[in-house]
C-alpha cells in the first residue's frame, strides 16, 4: 500500500509559514522549530485536528491512505466555519484523490464523526451550611453526553455521582437525598435529560428534564420536566417555560429546616406521621408545578435587562392559591473586567414576599478564560419571593440576608479552585434565634 509522510503534505496544502499562527503544541513529537508547527498546533487547539491515543501526531513517519483518510474527514467534520474550514478545505484538495479511493469508508466517517461527544466534572467539595456546625465534605463527578440528532437537533444528558460525609476528607461515602416522599440514591443520578432544538426560525425548544434559563435562573432555578421555548427578535429574547419539578425537599423549602420556610411554616410537602396499627411515617408526596414568562431585552454592549413573571404550585405550601411572583434583573459593564449584576423580585403571599441580590463582579464567570476573578454583594433572599435560586451556591438557602463574596483562580488550563463565603442571618429571627452564621463552598475542579 502506498504511504506518504503527513507533515509536509498538510503543510504544503495549507500554504503557511511559521509566523501565521502561534497557538500552543499538543504533540509532543512535532517541535517547535517544525516547518509544520504552526500549522498543525493551530488545527489541535481548534479541537479540528487530533492525533493519536498516545498524544503524538507521529508526523515523521510514514501513514496509510487510511490514517491520513480518518484524520482529514474527523477535521472536516469538525471544521464548519471561518478559517478552521478554510484551512481543511485546502488540504482536502490536496488528498482529493485519496479521498475519493475510500469512497464510502470517507462518507461515514465524516457522517458519524463526532456526533457523540462526552464532556464533564470531577469536584472536591467542602461546604459548611447554616446552622449545621460541622463541614461537608463531598466527591462528586458530573458526566455530559451530547449527541447530534440531525442539523438542528442535539439530545443531553447529564449524570452526576456523588460521595459526602461530615467525618472528613476522604471519608465520604454514598447517600441519599429527599426528593418529595423518596431517598433517591445520588450515585449515577440522572440529573439532566433533554432534546433541544429549533422548531422554526429564530425559536429552540427544550423538551425534558432541564433547568429554566430564564433571567439567569434568579428566581425560577428548579430543575423542570416540561418545555421551555426561546424565541429570538433582534437584541429581544422572549422565552417561556412550565412542567414540574424535580428537586431535592430541602432546596424547595422544609417545614423543620432552619430558615427556609413558605408561608411562614409550612414546606413543599406533607408530613404524615406515625398513627394507630403502623401507619407509615414519612412524607406525602406534592407534585410541584410551575411556569414563567421573561422578555429579555440587550440594549447595549454594555446593558442587559430583562422583566419575567413565575408561578408555583404548593398545595401544602399555599393551599389552593399559588405563589406568583414578579421580577425585574439588570446586567451593567462598568469597565473592561468590571460589572454589576443584580435582580429584584416580590411574591403575592404576604410573608417574606421580596427578594433581591446587588453584585459586583469581576472578570465575569469563573467558567471564562480569564486566570482570577470573584464578586462581592449583599443578598435578601425572601423564601415567598422565589421558587428557587440560581445565587444560592449549596451552602445556604432562602430565608436570610447577609454579605456575600466569592473568589476563584484557574492554576491551569481545566483545573480551577472556586470559593464562595456567606454571612448573614435568618430573615425571620424567630428562626436561628437571630444568630449571625457564616457559610462556605468551596470546591476544587477538575474539567474535561
């Protein structure tokens, strides 16, 4: 079988020189001073080119029509737009006729190239919450698979393992969380299951097990078996979503839980009690339902707004009526690494029926590319106000008030410390004896 050594062929199809590009090198066996360096490490970076298991590209030595065949077609697969495409339609040209010997085996590999892509976490945990005085120490490893289903449809799922206890690092063991009137086991736990795509032009609908992305998840941040749809107008996003909800008992409210409390008392579920003959203890389960609407509106480079209505569900909680809520949400750049964030929201139930959280941040999302960053504000958040918010970080719940900060650093590329700290009291002092308690999460990342 013929061969050809792959180097100065992509190269030569690409017509580069080394000064076009200047991205890092994956492959420990092309170096720096290659001719071909630039060109190969800028497809690598672009995640459009790869090379073998063992992290080489073993460009010196001499491949098959086959090898050269995979690569071209997974960097087509990969390469849609700009220069990326570009660059690959070049050096197709160059390997035409190879192209067209494989025939079939081509057209299937860049039919199925990719379709399938895995992606994910693995976080150590450390969080002490109110008023729990010992720390919680958690292992978890989050898992997203993503699956092209046609031009404009994708399916998701995201399982998540985790391992905790109070003993100390490294003591953690599997346990179950509350979900209505079960122990769910949280080992290999689906916890995101979905469909999105465009139904027509300008509009993506989610259908499955999703969180809402309404006004960033300030106020509706329940995880949701239903729809949502966005639809997009210029520099407006209107966007709807409604089903029920699928979250732990303790993050939707707990009659016994230490500040979070609808209505003033009662919780998102029934307790039954234990009665005459063995009648069962444990909980009634309530299916939770909600809903909401949001116009969101780009104004500027600099300003994000938007304006969202919510509706909640709780038969234990609110009787026959529901919880509506109404809340406004502003996004402001003050400089080049500085912004203001902050929302507003007020319930019709007459308890603790407003909520809202003024923050400074900088460097914007820790999930950026940026090396340092963090925030500093101070938040209200009212348990009538919200069905469940995004600005809670696990170590706290509705019900209080108090300062807030947070701080994190990327020591290199994928792997991240994030650290947010709480300081605050209950809102209703009755609750915690009005004591001022202090709450971290800290976590230590590793993505892939």
């Amino acid at each position: 079988m013929q061969k050809k050594s792959f180097l100065p062929v992509l190269a030569l199809g690409m017509g580069l020189t080394a000064n076009c590009y200047a991205a890092d090198n994956p492959f420990a066996d092309v170096p720096a001073d290659h001719w071909a360096y630039d060109a190969v490490s800028q497809l690598a970076a672009d995640n459009i080119l790869e090379g073998y298991e063992d992290k080489s590209f073993r460009g010196n030595h001499q491949i098959t029509r086959y090898e050269m065949a995979q690569m071209v077609a997974k960097a087509r697969a990969k390469a849609s737009s700009g220069e990326d495409k570009v660059l690959v339609e070049k050096l197709t040209a160059e390997f035409q006729a190879e192209l067209e010997q494989l025939g079939v085996k081509t057209a299937n590999l860049e039919r199925n190239a990719d379709r399938v892509k895995w992606s994910g976490v693995f976080a150590q945990k450390a969080m002490k919450g109110n008023p729990d005085e010992h720390t919680w120490w958690e292992k978890e490893l989050f898992l997203n698979v993503d699956a092209a289903v046609n031009e404009n449809w994708n399916v998701h799922a995201g399982v998540d393992t985790k391992w905790g206890s109070n003993e100390g690092w490294n003591s953690e063991e599997g346990f179950a969380d509350a979900y209505g009137a079960s122990n769910v086991n949280v080992s290999n736990m689906l916890y995101q299951l979905y469909a999105k795509g465009a139904p027509f032009k300008g509009a993506f609908a989610t259908l499955g097990l999703f969180t809402p992305g309404l006004q960033e998840g300030f106020v509706g941040n329940a995880r949701t078996k239903g729809m949502e749809l966005d639809y997009q107008i210029r520099k407006t996003s209107l966007k709807a979503y409604g089903g029920n909800l699928h979250e732990k008992v303790s993050d939707m409210s707990s009659a016994w839980s230490d500040a979070f409390r609808r209505h003033g008392n009662r919780g998102d579920f029934e307790y039954v009690g234990t009665g005459v003959g063995g009648t069962e203890t444990g909980v009634k389960d309530q299916r939770l339902r909600a809903w909401g609407l949001a116009a969101e509106q780009r104004f500027t480079d600099c300003t994000t707004a938007g304006i969202g209505y919510y509706n909640l569900h709780s038969p234990v909680a609110y009787g026959d009526s529901h919880l509506g809520i109404v809340a406004v949400n502003l996004r402001q750049r003050l400089a080049d690494a500085w912004e203001l964030s902050g929302f507003y929201s007020h319930g019709n139930q007459h308890y603790q029926n407003k909520a809202y959280d003024v923050k400074f941040i900088y460097n914007g999302s820790p999930w950026g590319d940026k090396k340092v960053g963090g925030s500093f504000g101070y938040r209200y958040l009212g348990s009538d106000a919200l069905i469940m918010s995004s600005v809670v970080n696990g170590s706290e719940k509705p019900g209080r008030k108090g300062w807030e900060a947070s701080l994190w650093y990327h020591f290199m590329k994928n792997i991240q410390i994030q650290g947010y700290l709480f300081n605050g009291t209950a809102i209703n002092k009755a609750y915690d004896n009005g004591a001022h308690r202090t709450a971290y999460f800290t976590s230590l990342l590793f993505s892939f």
